[in-house]
C-alpha cells in the first residue's frame, strides 16, 4: 500500500472504512488516566482537564475525533489525504489555519483539532510531546506487515512512556487487506515488549464477516499505578 493507493481512494470516495457513527468502543471504554496524573495526587476536575490530549493516527476524517473532542479532549490526528483533512474541518464548519511544517508535512488546526497532513513517519517526538493517550481505529490494519513493525516501533518510540492507548483492531478470514486481519498474538508482538495488553471486546461480525476487537495497553510497569489512579479518581 503506498501513498498513491490512499490518495487514489479518497479521491475516487472509496472509503468503505469511514462510518457516520462514533466507534461503540469509544463511549464504553475511554477512560484513559492522563500521564502527568499518574506522578501527581491532583485529581481536580481542572487538573484532569488540563492535561487530555489524545493523538489519533491514520484519523482519515473521524467523527470520533469529534466524539472525543466533545468529551474535552484536544486531538491531534495524522492523515496522509489533504481531502480527508479539508473534509473533516468543512463537516465541521471550521476553517482551519494552514501550516507548512516540514517539506512534506503540514498542519491544519482550529477549534480542539490539529491535524497532520502527510506520512505518519513523518512525525516525530516533538510533535507528540503533550500527547497524554492514544486511539487507534483501523490505522494498523490499513498497513501491511512489515509497515506495522515499523508503525509499532515509531509509535513506541514517539510517545512518552506513560501514555495509554485504546486499539480497535479487525479480524477475518480474507488472505487479503487492507484492511488486515490483525490479530492478538501478532499485537502482543508488535507491542508486548512495551505494554500491558487488555483485550476489552469482541464485536459482533459486521455483514462484511469482519470482527472489531478492543485492546487496551497501558506502559509495562505502569498498570497497576493506573488502575490505582483510575479506581481513587472513579473513572
Ligand atoms: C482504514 S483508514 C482508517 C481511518 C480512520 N482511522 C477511521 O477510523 O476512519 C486508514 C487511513 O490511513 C491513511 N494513511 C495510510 N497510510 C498513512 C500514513 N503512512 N500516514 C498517514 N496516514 C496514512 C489513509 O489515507 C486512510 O485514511
């Protein structure tokens, strides 16, 4: 899957992969404890606040993007298509400011969204430095497989250590993708080595005879702190 075979698909409206609805896995299990609150006590209702910043790659033009910005989270997203870009913040009713970044990288940004528009490879570490969690729907399964050693391995490298990701990952028989079938032993693999990996949910097969299934992954070393934090802050 190179460049040309996404621009080509939303060019052409082929994506079969957008949905209108927001992804159910997000209003049953987002709850991801802020980084900077697993070394502090402050459990504010401002301190919490404060501190969400959730970075969605591979965003295409996700209304869950909008579902998380409403529940008070800045997103910062990384798409290759400028089309989808433009989309998302026209369905929006926002104009974006426009920002040449690097030599293949630019951002759009207005209200709680910036979103990248280029190669997720293409970011690096100062991009993400106050992103607190992660949502990943359907990026790893647009990539072949040598792709998502890479994907695994940039992200690991990108983000600070105690930021907690929400990973909606798809199964099915098909020899071919995208999207791929990716399944558990493989996200134990591509991840393990960094994170504590909690399936959460199967959902039911779509009529496309395609599983979502829900992961939760949290810093090795760091799940029993969060799960102390998300107990004592009732989330
Ligand atoms: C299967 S779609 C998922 C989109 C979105 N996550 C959603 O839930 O609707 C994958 C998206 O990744 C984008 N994409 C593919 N490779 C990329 C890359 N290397 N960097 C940034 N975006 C990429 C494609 O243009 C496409 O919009």
């Amino acid at each position: 899957m190179d460049k040309a075979f996404w621009h080509q698909r939303w060019e052409e409206g082929r994506i079969g992969f957008h949905q209108d609805d927001v992804h159910p896995a997000l209003p049953a299990y987002w709850n991801p404890v802020p980084e900077k609150l697993l070394a502090s006590d402050d459990l504010s209702e401002a301190a919490v606040k404060g501190r969400r910043i959730v970075f969605v790659p591979l965003c295409g033009k996700s209304n869950d993007m909008v579902w998380l910005a409403d529940q008070g989270w800045q997103v910062i997203g990384v798409e290759l298509s400028e089309r989808a870009v433009k989309d998302f913040f026209i369905a929006q009713g926002l104009s974006p400011v426009h920002t040449q970044v690097a030599d293949q990288l630019s951002s759009y940004q207005a209200g709680p969204y910036l979103l990248y528009c280029g190669d997720m490879f293409h970011l690096h570490r100062q991009h993400m430095m106050a992103v607190t969690a992660v949502y990943d729907r359907a990026s790893l399964v647009a990539l072949p497989e040598a792709k998502r050693h890479r994907y695994a391995f940039h992200l690991a490298q990108m983000l600070s250590p105690a930021v907690e990701m929400l990973l909606v990952s798809l199964e099915h028989d098909k020899p071919a993708g995208p999207p791929f079938s990716v399944e558990a032993a493989e996200i134990e693999w591509l991840f393990g080595a960094n994170f504590e990996i909690t399936p959460l949910a199967r959902l039911e097969e779509d009529e496309r005879q395609v599983t979502d299934v829900v992961y939760r992954m949290v810093r090795k070393g760091l799940k029993s702190v969060s799960d102390r934090k998300r107990k004592s802050a009732g989330l």
